[in-house]
C-alpha cells in the first residue's frame, strides 16, 4: 500500500524510534551472523480534517514482537489491530454522525517495556457533515399495514432499537478480521444517503445507514469476517442480521427476505449472509447497510474506504 495524498506522516522526524538502529544476532543453529535492520517506527493519519460520520484511520508501521501499541481519541481510548503484515497495526475510529464539530486530540502511545517511551499527540478537526431533510415518506401499502410515522419512531425506541443496541452495547476486544472490507452487493447502486434526517411535522427520523438497490432476492455478502450476533424479524427494520467483526466493529443488514445464517455462525468475509428484501419499514426493495464503530454511527461506504486504504 502506498501511502500518497491525504494521509499525513506524523512528526516524521522527531518520531523515528531507533532510528537506522541495527542489531546483531548470533543464531543458535547456524554458525554465521545475522544482521537485522530495525526499521523505524512510522505512525500516519488518514486526515487530519474529516466530517461528522466519517471514518479515522491511523496506521502503525514497524512495530517489534513485545511492543504494544494503544490510541486515545477525545480521551477515550481504541486498540489497534494487527494486519497480516508483520509490524503494520490499524486504529480505526469512527466519528458519530452526531459529534459536535471541533478540534479533537489524538494520541498514540507506544509501551515498549511496560513504560512509556513515546507519545504522539495529533489535533484533528471534525467539521458538520453535508446532511439534509427529506420527506417521511409513506406508501400506501405500509398505511393498510398499519405503519404511521409516530408509531414508526415509538417502535424503534421502544422496540427494534433497544433489541439492537443490546447487541451493539457488548465490545469484543478480539478481532475477528485482518483484512479489508468488501460490499455486500455485487453492484453498488446507491439509492438512500447515509444521515439525512425524515421528517414529517414535529416527528423526525436520522438515517444511520445507506440504502443500495437490490431487487428482492439479490445475495448478500458479509463484509468481513465475523460472528452473527443477531437474526430477527423487526417491524420497523424489517428481517435484520447484526455481524460482529470485533474490536467494536458491527455491520447491520436490514429489511432482508430471508436469512442464510442462524446466530452464532462465524462467517467469513464474502459469504452469502441472506437475501435482499423490502421487510419492515421500507418503500421498495433494497439493502439497509449500517456500521458502528465503537458505538458511532458512520457512513458505512466511507467506512469501508477509509479502512481498506490503509490495508
Ligand atoms: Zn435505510
């Protein structure tokens, strides 16, 4: 991966830990010497200006076997998770579609002998996101079933949301992935923007997801290596799958037709999850993809970009 463009090397100089440092080892199995060049620690971000929704990556090069690695963002702290390349780890950090724009502090720091040997501190900007209202919109099918934009938003408070965020609530420290995320559909087409805002009169509903099109019955993929958490028929989302890819990571599939997986499956990035549909609250049939990441609601297309840019 080659790291051009947005993303900023961190106070290059002043960050190189042993710099040219090189080492000599004597192999108990061979006679001859080995030489060892220690590379430099290299720490990036993916931005330091990013809008609320977004996703920030920070990504940790040449680490050594024994060194440990943490993150603080906004003074909560994140983990980083380690990549099939030896020394390469990744903070992932999602921004709420509802943080308060600003200037944040991050930090990375890196215990090389359960003691602090460097800290790095970073500002980095969140500024509004380009959201907009839209229409809560009704068709007259949904109304013979008894849907109502008031009782729509009661259910998802007092139903379908609470059963979610009892899976959303549970951090798995471990991850289950290492790799990049792929999309769950084989063609992309969006068709609903990730956090406008439906309303109607006084009542109003944030969208935490996006919608891509997909007639009833298209194949839906995991987007990463996970376990299913959660398979239930909601009034409002409709058929709905809940992935947990670990170190706080959860991708949601809504309104689906049917299920291809029972809770406590592990699946595996690209397998068939279930069947697009147009169960719940939904004007048509389409896919509802939604990510949270440590709790924060993200656009889940820019998620999977800025992740995969730093695999
Ligand atoms: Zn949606």
């Amino acid at each position: 991966m080659i790291f051009v463009g947005s993303l900023v090397l961190l106070l290059i100089g002043a960050y190189f830990i042993n710099e040219e440092e090189i080492i000599i080892t004597t192999p108990t199995t061979t006679t001859s010497t080995t030489l060892i060049e220690r590379k430099p620690i290299k720490i990036f971000v993916s931005t330091n200006e990013l809008p609320q929704g977004d996703t920030l990556v920070v990504i940790a090069e040449n680490l050594k076997t024994g060194q440990k690695i943490t993150g603080e963002f906004d003074h909560k702290s994140f983990d980083f998770l380690p990549t099939e390349t030896e020394g390469k780890l990744i903070g992932i950090i999602g921004i709420d579609v509802r943080k308060t724009p600003g200037d944040y502090l991050l930090k990375v720091l890196i215990d090389g002998e359960e003691k602090l040997i460097r800290q790095l501190a970073e500002k980095i900007t969140i500024t509004k996101g380009d959201f907009y209202v839209t229409k809560f919109v009704l068709t007259p099918e949904l109304e013979k079933q008894g849907y109502t934009q008031s009782n729509i938003v009661q259910n998802i408070q007092t139903n379908d949301g609470v059963l979610i965020y009892q899976v959303l609530d549970k951090y798995t420290p471990e991850p289950y992935f290492n790799k990049s995320f792929i999309y769950p559909l084989d063609s992309i087409i969006k068709v609903g923007d990730f956090g406008t805002t439906r309303k109607e009169g006084d009542i109003t509903l944030r969208h935490l997801g996006v919608d891509l099109d997909a007639p009833v019955g298209t194949l839906i993929y995991a987007i990463n290596d996970g376990v299913v958490k959660f398979t239930k028929d909601l009034i409002t989302y409709g058929k709905t799958i809940i992935i947990d890819h670990g170190f706080g990571i959860y991708s949601l599939y809504l309104h689906l037709s049917e299920f291809k997986v029972v809770v406590g499956d592990k699946v595996s990035r690209g397998e068939v999850i279930g069947l697009s549909g147009s169960t719940g609250y939904s004007l048509g049939p389409h896919l509802h993809l939604s990510i949270k990441a440590n709790g924060a609601s993200v656009d889940p297309l820019r998620f999977i970009d800025a992740v995969n840019t730093a695999f």
